[in-house]
C-alpha cells in the first residue's frame, strides 16, 4: 500500500541525498541490493513536473516513488536513470540551468510558511519578537533552552533596571 502525501507518493521512505549541476537534478534514492535486479524491473516515467520510479521485486517487494509537483520543469525525454550499488539515481534533464532551491514545491512552500512574516509598518521590536517566537517553536530543545535563558536574563535585567 502506497503512503500518500500532497505531491508525494511512495512507500520509498525518503530520497536520502540529492544534488544538481546546471544540466541535471539528481535524485539518490537507496534501496539495498538494487543492484542485483535485472534492469527491466526497474522503470520510469517523466513529464515536464513529475516522476515515477518503480523498483519492481525486491526482494519480494515492489517500491515506488512518484513525485507530481517537481521544483521545475524537465525535459522528460533526455531524463533517465542509473542502477549504482544500493542506489537507483535518477537523472532530470533541467528545462533550464536555473539553481533548484528544492526538489518539490511542497517543499518550496514548507520552507516558506516559516519564514517570519516582515510587517514593513510594525515595530522593530515587535518583529523581533515574533522572529524570536518563530525560531523557539521550530528549534530543538537546545534552541528552547538557549532562547529561554536568553528571555529570563533579559527579563531580569529589565527589572533590576527599573527599581
């Protein structure tokens, strides 16, 4: 059974590393003993935005990966894949040689969403604030620590200077 996310089906857990040149994007998708299927077990599918990659028996098992909301658009017909050890990479020829800044949109919007939102009108202090609130609620729990140590000193030295 598939797991469906937005733009992100696959029982393939994660595309563990992913690089770019100005021609290609490249995903590394691991799977162990990949290597040792016939090639025609393995395929994919490419349009301008999406991909589909289907590993079928390994091991007994079928995986696929299908992403339907690529960065940007490929060129579905100079794309393909290479079996390495462990690895299927697959290689998206780019439209154009723009810099990917993620492989999805989702992605894209995800990283977005948490950037802290500039009122040019606000006060500084106040926009602060909330880039700090931001930074507490999205951090590891060193971060928390940090940033409340740094609230409580603040806090006390206000006091200390207003008696």
């Amino acid at each position: 059974m598939e797991k469906q996310i937005e733009e992100l089906k696959s029982d393939i857990e994660e595309i563990n590393t992913w690089d770019q040149s100005e021609k290609f994007m490249k995903l590394y998708v691991t799977l162990k003993g990949v290597q040792s299927l016939p090639k025609d077990q393995i395929t994919t599918q490419f349009t301008k935005r999406t991909i589909r990659l289907t590993v079928n028996d390994l091991d007994g098992k079928n995986h696929e990966l299908y992403i339907s909301k690529l960065f940007e658009d490929i060129q579905p017909s100079e794309s393909f894949f290479k079996i390495k050890t462990d690895t299927v990479l697959v290689m998206m020829r780019k439209d154009n040689s723009k810099t990917w800044s993620h492989v999805t949109q989702r992605e894209h919007k995800e990283k977005e969403a948490k950037k802290p939102k500039v009122d040019e009108n606000a006060d500084p202090n106040d926009s602060l604030m909330t880039m700090m609130k931001q930074m507490y609620e999205d951090g590891d729990d060193e971060m928390k620590k940090t940033i409340a140590k740094a609230w409580s000193e603040n806090r006390n030295k206000q006091s200390k200077d207003t008696e």
